[in-house]
C-alpha cells in the first residue's frame, strides 16, 4: 500500500463525532498526558475516542460529554497501568526542549493537580475549559494550577515571577 493510500473502514463516522473528535482531540489527548505520561496516556484518549464512537447516541446526549470521555480515558489507563504507577516511567520521551528538572518535578505532583498545570500553562487553555475537559468547577481548578505551580517553584528553586 502506498503512502497516503487510506484503508476502507466499514464503520461509518457521524458528522457530528467527527466535528467533536476535530474541536477537542487535543485537549483530550494532552489532559490523559499530563495524568498519566505520555504513552499511556496517548492510548487511553484513543480508547476514550473509541468509546465515545461505539456510544455517540448516548454520550451525544450528556450534559458534559468530553468530561465524560476524560473518565473513560482515566478508568482504561487505570485498568492498565500495574499498582505502583510512576507517571512518565516508561514514556518514549527522551529529548526535552525545556529545564530538564520539570518532568521530575511534574511526577512528584498529585494527577490533578498536573493534569491542571500541564493543561493550562502548557496549552494555554482557560480555567474554565479546564473544568470542563476534567470535570471539575472553576475554582478547583485555578486552586489545583496555583498549588502545582507553588510545588514546581519550589521543587526548581526558582522564585515567583
């Protein structure tokens, strides 16, 4: 098969997934990164997008459905990781264009708290995003951001900007 060439799929995509899965793939995929590392996490927003397909009717209907699809990504990647989980420990990772001191210091963070640092100051999104992708309220979130950047300082040594 040549490059570019794409395998018929017996499955057909409604129109409306296909826009959702366009709007808030990224945002999905970099929330189960930041919880779990990177390659755990890429697996468990393909399988939260996999569900999402197979149940689209339902969850089509939720009132918040990307939090939900965050749950499912959360529960799989639980389901798979072995009982002393170490965030990032086998992720393929190895180059990074930044203080080399973060990653260490992002394991050391409870999840929430790094899902919530990683998703609004590495993505730039806005607290209330935040609390929707994690299904979280607004405060908690903004209160989860401003513990984790206090632990990064302190863990780099670097005073507040």
């Amino acid at each position: 098969m040549a490059t570019g060439d794409r395998v018929q799929s017996s499955v057909t995509v409604p129109q409306a997934f296909d826009a959702f899965v366009d709007s808030h793939e990224a945002g999905l995929r970099h929330a189960l990164v930041g919880y779990f590392g990177w390659d755990l996490g890429r697996d468990a927003a393909a399988q939260a997008w996999l569900y999402g397909l197979e149940h689209w009717n339902r969850v089509s209907e939720m009132e918040n459905p990307l939090g939900y699809l965050y749950r499912v990504g959360q529960r799989w990647g639980r389901n798979q990781r072995p009982r002393r989980f170490v965030w990032g420990a086998n992720d393929s990772i190895h180059e990074h264009s930044f203080e080399p001191g973060l990653i260490p210091a992002l394991k050391e963070l409870p999840s929430k708290q790094r899902v919530c640092v990683v998703l609004r100051h590495g993505l730039d999104m806005d607290y209330a995003e935040i609390a929707r992708l994690t299904n979280s309220s607004h405060a908690a979130s903004r209160k989860n951001v401003e513990r984790a950047l206090s632990r990064l300082r302190q863990a780099l040594e670097v005073t507040s900007a």
